[in-house]
C-alpha cells in the first residue's frame, strides 16, 4: 500500500508538532507521538502546531529554526512559511 502525500503531510506536521512541544519541556501526547513515529496513527495537528508558533516569542521560534543539532528545525521554518502563504487571512 502507497502512502498519499496527505499521510505524508499529516505525519511530518505530527512530528513538527511534536518538535516544538518538546523545545517547550512541554508534554507530548500519545497520539501526536504516535502519530510523528508512523504511518498507521494519523491526525491532523496543523492547527495545534500553528497555534503553538504564534504563541511563541521571536526568540524562543529562533531558537528552534536555528537549532543545527535538530533536522526538525529547518523544516519548521519551510512549513511556516508555507503555512503563512497558503493560510486564508481572516477578515
């Protein structure tokens, strides 16, 4: 079985997610863990994770993208970015 660019999509925004919990010390729950770590679990925390970004201070959302020790960090920037462009502005 193929996985779809959406279940890729799902599980990579998991991992994100769970990326900037745990810069935080913040928990991550099971079900974004799991999520993060495989295919067979999928949801969608793509607003959990943009939430997340806009609560942080420029420096702490510095501090993950600019984390060499991380691969998560520079696709956190990449999806923001994108999320930023392709995110309806609320009127």
């Amino acid at each position: 079985m193929s996985v779809s660019n959406r279940e890729i999509q799902l599980q990579k925004t998991c991992e994100l997610y769970a990326y900037v919990l745990k810069c935080q010390g913040k928990d991550v729950t099971e079900d974004v863990q799991e999520c993060a770590d495989s295919y067979d679990y999928l949801i969608d925390c793509t607003k959990e994770l943009a939430k997340e970004i806009e609560n942080l201070d420029s420096q702490s959302f510095d501090a993950m993208i600019n984390n060499s020790e991380a691969p998560e960090a520079r696709n956190l920037a990449n999806w923001w970015a994108m999320y930023q462009i392709y995110t309806p502005i609320p009127q």
